[in-house]
C-alpha cells in the first residue's frame, strides 16, 4: 500500500477526521462552559473527562453519516495514530500537574498538546489543512498563555477554532470523495 493508498483509505473510513475536529470541538465547548460556571479544577476535569469521549463520538458521527468508522487492517498509518494517541495521553499528566499550580495554563498547554498531536493527522490523512489547525492551536495557546487569558477565553478559542476547522474539514471531504475532482484531490494533498 502506498503512502497516497493508505491516506486515501484513512480519509474514507474517517471522513477525512472532521468527525473527530467535530467531537473535540463539543469537548471544548462543554469546558469552556464549566470554565464560565464552575471551578477552575471542575473546568480542568470537564476537558479530561470530555477528552475521553472523543474518539467515540467521532467514530458514533462516522456511522451516523455512513463512513466507515475505521482504517483497513493492513494500513500502516494505523500505527501512527495510535503512537499519535499515546504521546497525547503521555502529556495529559503534564498538563494536569501545571494545572495545580496555575490552573489557568491549562487550557493553553492543551492547546499546545492538540495542535501538535493534529500535525501528525496532516501526514494520517494527507491534508495541508492539518497544518494549519495544528499551527493556530499552538499558537493560540502561545498566546494566551503569557496573556492570563481566562480559563472561559482559552477554552472557548480552542472550541471555536476546531469548530471552524470541522466544518472546513467536512466541506473539502465531500469535494473530495466527489468523483473525478482533481482539482480538490490536489489541494487535500
């Protein structure tokens, strides 16, 4: 299976992960709510435990919409989004522990976490506009971070900006899965 194989058939089964940007963007949207009305240990939980349900909810929306839900076996980039998933949970701890000490770098630090984890799916899925949202995550959280931004503020920009890219990522799926568009095919690579 080539390279241009194996992100094709991750797109199919993911619906080029616009489901998944969508289901993060939920998670984000319900901690910037816990950020405005609760504590700010409540708002740190509400995103780890709405972390939790990401990859659920993506694969739950995938059936809804007829995608697959799934890579084929023999997919080596497989591999690669579950060593992507791995480093992810491996700085969820790091996240958390700043948290204890100034709770308000941990919505920035999560949004350092994610964008970098979504410059992995620009090669999962061979899409530029992975790039991006990698890149204006992180640099969201660069930003607000020095700022003291409110919890609310940095948890609503991290839900804002993956809720854009998920209606981004669905509009250029579907011209993408379009029969003979190469023009599109060329600016998903």
């Amino acid at each position: 299976m080539s390279l241009t194989e194996a992100q094709s058939d991750m797109r199919q089964g993911y619906y080029s992960g616009a489901t998944g940007i969508l289901a993060s963007s939920i998670a984000w949207f319900v901690a910037a709510g816990f950020a405005l009305l609760t504590t700010p240990e409540e708002a740190v939980w509400s995103l780890l435990i709405a972390g939790v349900f990401i990859f659920p909810v993506g694969l739950l929306i995938c059936k809804l919409i007829g995608a697959r839900g799934a890579h084929t076996k023999w997919n080596p980039l497989g591999q690669l989004a579950g060593a992507s998933t791995f480093w992810l949970i491996f700085c969820l701890p790091i996240a958390y522990f700043l948290s204890v000490r100034q709770p308000g770098l941990f919505f920035p630090a999560m949004l350092l976490i994610i964008g970098g984890r979504y410059l992995v799916f620009a090669t999962l899925y061979g899409m530029k506009l992975y790039w991006v949202l990698g890149l204006l995550l992180a640099a969201a959280g660069f930003v607000l971070a020095p700022l003291n931004a409110s919890m609310f503020v940095s948890a609503f920009v991290g839900a804002l900006l993956e809720a854009i890219f998920a209606i981004a990522c669905f509009v250029q799926h579907r011209r993408w899965a379009r029969p003979n568009n190469s023009r599109m095919d060329s600016l998903c690579k």
